[in-house]
C-alpha cells in the first residue's frame, strides 16, 4: 500500500522568501511522484513528477523536487516566493502496475505575505 | 499539452434529481479515468477507476448504484450523482490518464450544490 504524509497544513512566507513543502511517502515499490497545485475551485496543475533518472526535478514556475529515497521524501521547493505562487499544494505517489492509482496527501495551502 | 475539458463546473440540483458530469480527453486517449471528491479544504478521494469498454472500479465505501459511472469511450467518461441529496454536494474531479506522455492530466473541477 502507498501513501503520502505532507507536514503542515500551512506555511506562511514572505514574498521572495524560500519555499520549502515537505512531503513523505512509503511505498512496497519505486514510487512515482508529483506535486500539484490548486487555485480555488479549480482542478490540479501538475508541478513536476519524479518517475525515474535524476533524482532532482525541475517544474514549472521555478519549483522543483528531490527524491531523497534514503529519506522516503520528496521536498517542494522554491527560491523566492511570489505573490501567485498562494495555493493549495497536493503530493501524490503511484506504483507501475498497482492499478496507477494516485494516492494524495492532505495537502499543504500556502500562503505568501507582503 | 494534455487537455481534460469536464463539464459542467458548477450545477445546483434539487434532492431527489441526477446529475451527470462529463469528462473529455481532448488531445488524446485516455483508457483510463479516474474520479475523485474534494471536501472543503481536504484532499482529493479516489472514488473510482474508469476503464473503458468495462465496470468501473469503485473504492471502498463508494456506492456504486449513487455514483454511476460510464467510459463508453477512450475521450469520453460520466459521472452520474444519481437521486442527490444534500450530502452529496462536493467538488468533483476528474482525471485522465495519458500513457503516450506519462502522468495524469486533472479537469478543471465540477461543484455540485445539492439542495
């Protein structure tokens, strides 16, 4: 069985500030991994993903992710936070051949203060 | 990109109706879907695993004669809320999968407001 934990429900920064979302996963096989991000009342914008190769990912609006397996994590980061980056931010793991099912964590809204 | 257009975004229905929400692939072709529920500011909830051509595969706890699902083809897949109730109100996402590019593309999300 898979699963996601995502510390913190909330994170406050300050705009130009780093971005740092945690996110911990367990897994029976080599997981895939997401982010994604939500605006209110809208569906999920696909951050980046780690599905094999270079354990540092690149996503869009200058976020990216490592895939530490030693530490069953899978970090959000950013250098310096803008204003529209506030939104919901969701992890979610799968496993090739376990039905491809995305499993999600309760997600993490972040909020960006002048 | 892939594009998954779901419709409509916004339905209010009286207790008792049904409510159908479409999910489209529109750039490819999606074997699988996959639906989900949002409450108010928790996380999404696997309902259900669309396959086309066969029976859905509904998680544990979902009902399958509430929640009808149809992917009679590889764009095409229905949600139908059958006999709603208040309860029932929710933010209702779709999802495709794309195996051509790999991952999952979301629609943009259906709140439905049962009264």
């Amino acid at each position: 069985a898979q699963s996601v934990t995502q510390l913190g429900s909330h994170v406050s920064v300050s705009e130009g500030a780093l971005v740092l979302l945690r996110c911990n996963y367990s897994s029976s096989v080599p997981p895939y991994l997401f982010w994604y991000v939500q605006y209110p009342n809208q569906g999920l914008q696909l951050l980046l993903k780690y599905t094999t190769g270079a354990t540092l990912v690149k996503g869009i609006n200058g976020f990216e992710a490592e895939f530490k397996k030693s530490e069953t994590s899978f970090h959000l980061t950013k250098p310096s936070a803008h204003m529209s980056d506030a939104a919901e931010y969701f992890c979610a793991v799968s496993e090739e051949g376990g039905g491809n099912k995305l499993t999600f964590g309760t997600g993490t809204q972040l909020k960006v203060e002048l | 990109g892939a594009v998954v257009s779901q419709h409509p975004s916004r339905v209010i229905c009286k207790s008792g109706t049904s409510v159908k929400i479409e999910c489209r692939s529109l750039d490819f072709q999606a074997t699988t879907m996959f639906w989900y529920r949002q409450f108010p500011k928790q996380s999404l909830m696997l309902m259900a695993t669309s396959n086309e051509g066969s029976k859905a595969t509904y998680e544990q706890g979902v009902e399958k004669d509430k929640f009808l699902i149809n992917h009679a083809s590889l764009t095409l897949s229905t949600l139908t809320v059958t006999s709603a109730h208040p309860e029932d109100s929710s933010f209702y996402i779709c999802s495709a999968r794309d195996l051509n590019r790999g991952g999952y593309t979301f629609g943009s999300g259906t709140r439905l407001t049962v009264v």
